[in-house]
C-alpha cells in the first residue's frame, strides 16, 4: 500500500511541477484567414524578431465567452486579442480587459480618436458591405436596395448569423438615409421595417459564421451575393478570384488590440500594441490587407492603388460608422427576434 | 482471518473505484449545468438590500435600498448583473452602469433617481428587478418554454414564443430522418458484410471503418465539395444532361440529412452486423427445406433475429444525431440548425450561460425520456414474444 502511496505522491509533484516550468509562449488570438496572415508578417513576426522571443497564434471568432471563461477559472491563455468594438466595451466593463496605460503608448497623438478606448487600441478598420462574382451577373449590382431585390439578382445571399450590421443594410436598403440608420432602428417601428425587408429574401437566405466563407461560396458559386468585410473580397480579387466589393454606405468598425486580464505576458503586450499602433507598421498591413489604418499618418504613406481598395477616404463619405452603443444596448432583444426570424 | 478480510474489502474497494471516479465526472458536469440553468447568484448578491423592500416597499425605500446597493457594488459585478438584466429588456444595461458610475452623487430617494434618470420612474424597471433577484431563477426555464406567469397563477404562451420549442421538435425530426435513413442503407451493407463472399465483406468492412477513422470535419466538408452548386455530383448531372441547371443539394435538409446519415452510418452497421453475424446458416437452410421461400425465410426467420442489432445500432444513431452540431451547421441552412447550435450560439455570442445550460437540460431530459420510453417499448415487446 505505502508503494501506491509512493507513486501517488512522485506522479503528482512531476505533474505539478511541469505545470510549473511550463512557460508558454506570447499567444495572440487573431481572426484566422488572410486576416491573420497579414498581421502576422506585418506585426507578429517583425515585433519577436525585434524582442527576440517567440510567439503562438490562435484562432478568435467573436464574442467573450473564451475570455470570460479564463477569467472565471483564472487559467489566461492569451496575452493578445483582436476584438470588436462592442465586445471590447462590455469586457472592460465587466474587467475582463486590462486598462490601458496610455502614457506606454507613445503615437496615441497619432491616432483616429475612435481609436482611443478604456481597456483597447483600436487597431484596423473594416468596411462591412457586400460583394458579387463577377461572373454571374452582367449588371453589377449597385447599392443595398439590389442586394434585397431577389428579382433583378435572383440566387441564394448570404449573411453572417446575427441582426449587428444585418438590420442596419436592412434599412439603407429601405431608404433610410445614413444618419438616420439607430434613430429609426431604435423604434419598434424601425425594427419591423427592417424584419420586413429580410421577409423578402428569407427563402434565399444562407448564413456565415467565418469570415472566409463568403469568398469560397461566392468563388464556388454556392451563393450569387454575400455580405463581407472588405479585406478578405479585395485579397480574394488580387489572388485572381472574380469578386467585387461594393462600396456603397458600406458600414466601417475598428477592431481593437485587447489584453485579457491576467495574461502572464501583459509587458510584451503593450509593447506589442505600442509598435502596431505606429504609421509604419500599420502601413505594411494595410499594403498586406486592404483594411485602413488608425494612425491617421499611416494613409499618406500608400500608393493610391492601395488607397481606393480601403475603408478611407473617399469610400467613407456615404458610409456609416458602426454603433457600439446601440448593439450594447439592443443586442440581446435583437437577437431574440433574429433567432426567432431564422428559424421560422 | 481479520487481515483476509481486510484484503477482500481493499480488493473489492479497488474494483470498484473506476465505476465510482467514471459516476463521479458524469455526473459532476450534469449537475453543474443543471444549477447554472437555475443559478441567480450574480443578480441576489448584487441587489441584497433592495430585494427586502422590493416587493412591500414604499417608491422611497426601494429607491434608498437600490442606490445604497449601487453604492456598494463592485462595478466589474455590477456590469454582469447589468448584463443579465439587459437580457430582459434593452437599456436596462447602460441605465443602471451610468445610475452605477454616479450611485454616490444620486438622492436616494424616487425623486432623486427620477431627476437623474427618468427611466427610473417606470414601473417596468422595477417590475424586472423585482422579478430577477432572487436566488434562484426561472426566468431561463420560462425563456425556453414560451410559458411566461400571467400573473393568476396560470401561465400562457404569448405567439413566436416558442421558438425553443420548435427547434426541440426540429432536433427530433431530423434525428428520427437520419435514423431511418442511416438503417435503410446501413442493414444490406451490414448483411453483405456477414453473409457475403469474404472478399465482398472485407471490402465493406474496410470502407466502414476508414470512414469511421476520418474526422467527422472532414467527412462533413467532402459533402460540401460533392453537393455544393458546382460541386462533383452537379457537374456530373448537367455533364450527362440530365438536368440543365445546377441543384440546390446543400445548405438545405436534404444535404443535412444525406451528410448526417454518412457520419452516422459505421454506428449503425457495426452493431447489426455483431447480430447477424451469429445467426447461423443452418437456420435459414431449415427454413427453406421445410417449404419456405426467401422472402418468408427472412422476414420470419432471419429478421427477428436481427432486431437487437437493429434496436442497438438506431438507438445508438438517434442519440447522437440529437447532439448534433458541426454537420448541421455547415451543411444546413437557416432552419436545419438543431438544438446544439443554439445553445453553442448562447455560450459564444451572447454570454448568456442560463439559457446554454437550459437548453442542455431540455436535450439531456429528451435523450433520457425518449430512452425510458425505448426500453420500455422493447421490454414489452419481449415479454409479449415470451409469452407466445
């Protein structure tokens, strides 16, 4: 018996004490795709090379239940998180982020102000519309109003799964002007008009999760138009694919760089997020993948060939800036009745 | 003597360890998920001085008893109870994290909180406290079911309220297709394989098996590439002009359906082919010598035999096919999701553990019920063969 006792007692100081020596490395959760190709060789790799240490990728898909559950069990696994904007502000709230020392961040005078958050470091905008292969159509489509007209585009669309972003196309669609998108949407009214515009397209409707799929379904044909985020449709262009973006009011959002509270790597975090925050950097990223730059020096230093594919400049002044506040407050009824659309 | 039974109880208690250490994580993880379907901690313990006053109060002592609560809130707990309470209606979360920020500053009193934010005049906020802050909560019980109180002591369904309900449904209807499906094909492939030349059942065999060993991923995304609009089996179709326009195969039940049965089938075949491989030859000889044709011989004599296997192996499929998530998901369109899918949609997007562990209770008390209701059925069935 005292032998049991004996390996018992060796078996668990070995466990506890590889536990212990197990260091791991700098973990970054990024979006997967293109996406994260391009981050990695215009930010991950050049910053370890730079600190001589290594580093470890992971994959993120929204949402903070990953985050709040190595918060619960106090087991963080990464030290880097690309979020979106309303993830990040409920996270802070809820001190699942770090705050953000913003004197360690020496370019913040650099910055777009809605870069500038509590708990993150708005990082790359994104313009959130929709695209088409080029191929199946003879007349491009133009505006939001042709996405939802099943008629003169007929065919299987696709959209992400969630009433973010769906509900506000649904209105522009309608004829809502721009700056009245959250206002009309924040009625009862609202919400309807924009139910009953999905009403229309509800039999051709497939829903997306990864934002990879659009470029393959619309690549294999499985879908004629998918709402997307600009990046991956214009790298999808560039690799020779046949697919257009369309600008028109598109919707642009910031992601942000967010440290998870308690990260073991919480010093390289920052310094991570102090030289991705700089023009240079954010400027090879942008070159790597067409989504625009929060350093507001960072648009001077590209070519106009890479300017006219990103959410900058002139393809913001029909667009609409994404509303964090609204889907913090309105997310849980709108996705209530969103599941209750989709499944009926 | 003593020291011999000593030993037996050490030996007996060895043996039966493992059995213990397995109920033990079986059912540790259920029961977790059945308190956090009910669990209301994070709303009581915020709200403990207002939930004396909320129900007899006057307007000034609840809005005292809520200020001073606010007041002594940590406001990383206070977010999460926010959080919770904006499930039930949109506001309430901004609301009471601002009321939170300037709790010290706020009269305590109804006016006082009215001044600063006039939402805080209407009864639904209060009636929501109210409702949410004690211990324990059914609020998620009531979310899945649609059957909200009316107030008399009955309940009622208000309309579209059933949406868990019906994807409940859904989850069994499609489970009950896969099954059906997956015996149809799988019963001639597990009788060839029993009954056929040794070549004929090695081949089955090893095509089973492989299947068996790959990653349901990758079994899944095949039948993407096969089914989808310029996928092999369209291209195949126009090729041979039989159809001129391409098939919408996939994202829809039929795709669901054909790639679930193909996931499931090995669980099928295995179990029915251990059965048939027992039964003799012989049998089905005497069967024919005694007069019998082959359609009688395997309906009487050979296909009884085989019903444990089939029961076995259906039932195997059935439950699993339940539980379902990846092949739905990226096989199916907007109605084909089952039930997994949304409690996975509830854990990710919206944080909302309660209505995840909900929805894990009510597919776990399916599974249990549809069990009971199995093995009942077949020990009646037994019996009544018994008693011929």
């Amino acid at each position: 018996m005292s032998n049991v006792m004996k390996v018992i007692a060796v078996s668990g100081i070995a466990v506890s004490m590889a536990q212990g020596a197990q260091a791991r490395d700098l973990t970054i959760a990024g979006w997967g795709g293109n996406y994260q190709d391009a981050q990695r060789e215009a930010y991950y790799t050049p910053f370890a090379d730079s600190k001589g240490m290594a580093f470890t990728e992971t994959t993120y898909l929204g949402g903070l239940a990953e985050v709040k559950a190595m918060a619960d069990t106090g087991n963080v696994t990464w030290d880097l998180v690309t979020v979106e904007g309303a993830d990040l502000q409920l996270g802070c709230d809820e001190g699942l982020f770090e705050v953000i020392p913003w004197e360690d961040i020496p370019t913040q005078n650099e910055l777009n102000p809605n870069a500038i958050n509590e708990c993150g470091v708005g990082n790359v905008v994104i313009g959130n519309g929709y695209a088409y292969n080029a191929e199946t159509f003879a007349d491009a489509p133009q505006d939001w109003a042709d996405f939802f007209d099943t008629e003169k585009f007929p065919g299987k669309r696709a959209v992400r799964n969630l009433p973010k972003w769906n509900l506000e196309y649904a209105l522009l669609a309608d004829g809502v002007a721009v700056d009245d998108v959250y206002d009309v949407l924040a009625t009862p009214e609202g919400v309807d008009r924009a139910f009953a515009k999905f009403d229309q397209i509800k039999d051709d409707v497939q829903f997306w999760d990864a934002g990879s799929q659009p470029v393959e379904w619309l690549a294999a044909g499985n879908v004629v138009l998918s709402t997307a985020y600009n990046g991956r449709i214009i790298t999808a262009k560039a690799e020779g694919q046949p697919l257009e973006f369309v600008w028109k009011n598109h919707i642009y959002s910031i992601d942000s760089w967010a440290i998870p509270t308690g990260a073991e790597h919480k010093d390289a975090a920052l310094e991570f997020i102090a030289f991705v925050s700089e023009a240079e950097p954010q400027a090879k990223f942008s070159e790597l993948m067409p989504y625009g730059p929060t350093n507001m020096k960072t648009a001077g230093m590209l070519a106009d060939d890479i300017v006219k594919d990103l959410p900058t400049g002139k393809n913001t002044e029909d667009a609409l800036f994404f509303s964090d506040a609204f889907w913090i407050d309105h997310s849980d009824a709108l996705t209530e009745r969103w599941n209750n659309w989709a499944t009926q | 003597m003593r020291n011999a039974n000593g030993n037996r109880l050490a030996t007996v208690m060895l043996l039966v360890m493992p059995l213990m250490i397995y109920l033990l994580f079986y059912l540790y993880p259920l029961l977790t998920v059945a308190s956090q379907s009910v669990d209301n901690s994070t709303l009581y313990e915020q709200f403990q001085t207002l939930s004396e006053v909320v129900e007899e109060g006057s307007p000034d002592e609840r809005a005292a008893a809520l200020v001073a609560d606010l007041v002594a809130a940590d406001r990383r707990d206070l977010a999460e109870a926010a959080r919770n309470l904006n499930q039930e209606r949109s506001g309430f979360r901004s609301l009471l994290i601002n009321s939170g920020k300037k709790a010290e500053e706020i009269p305590p009193t109804m006016e006082g909180l009215i001044a600063f934010d006039k939402r805080w005049g209407q009864q639904v906020y209060w009636d929501i406290l109210a409702r949410n802050i004690a211990p324990i909560t059914w609020r998620h019980f009531q979310k899945a079911s649609g059957f909200k109180p009316d107030g008399d002591g009955g309940f009622v369904q208000a309309e579209g309220d059933d949406i868990y309900l019906r994807i409940m449904v859904r989850t069994i209807v499609i489970a009950t297709q896969v099954t059906l499906l997956t015996l149809l094909v799988g019963y001639p492939l597990a009788y060839a394989a029993a009954n056929g030349k040794p070549r004929l059942a090695t081949i089955v065999f090893m095509v089973v098996l492989l299947s068996f060993w790959t990653s349901i991923l990758v079994r899944t995304s095949a039948w993407v590439v096969l089914l989808q609009t310029h996928g092999l089996l369209n291209n195949l179709l126009i090729s041979l002009r039989i159809i001129s326009e391409p098939l919408q195969l996939i994202f829809n039940r039929f795709g669901t359906v054909v790639a679930m049965t193909h996931v499931l089938l090995p669980f099928a075949i295995l179990p029915i082919f251990n059965v048939m491989r027992t039964i003799p030859v012989s049998q089905s000889d005497a069967s024919r010598s005694l007069g019998a044709g082959g359609v009688e011989t395997f309906l009487r004599v050979y296909f009884p035999q085989t019903l444990r296997g089939v029961a076995v192996g259906g039932g195997t499929v059935f439950i699993l096919a339940l539980g379902f998530y990846i092949t739905p998901a990226l096989t199916g369109g907007p109605s084909d999701q089952m039930l997994s899918y949304y409690i996975a949609d509830f854990v990710k997007k919206s944080l909302n553990w309660g209505m995840a562990s909900v929805l894990s209770v009510m597919l776990f008390g399916c599974v249990v019920l549809i069990l009971g209701l199995g093995s009942g059925a077949w020990l009646l069935f037994k019996s009544r063969k018994g008693g011929h």
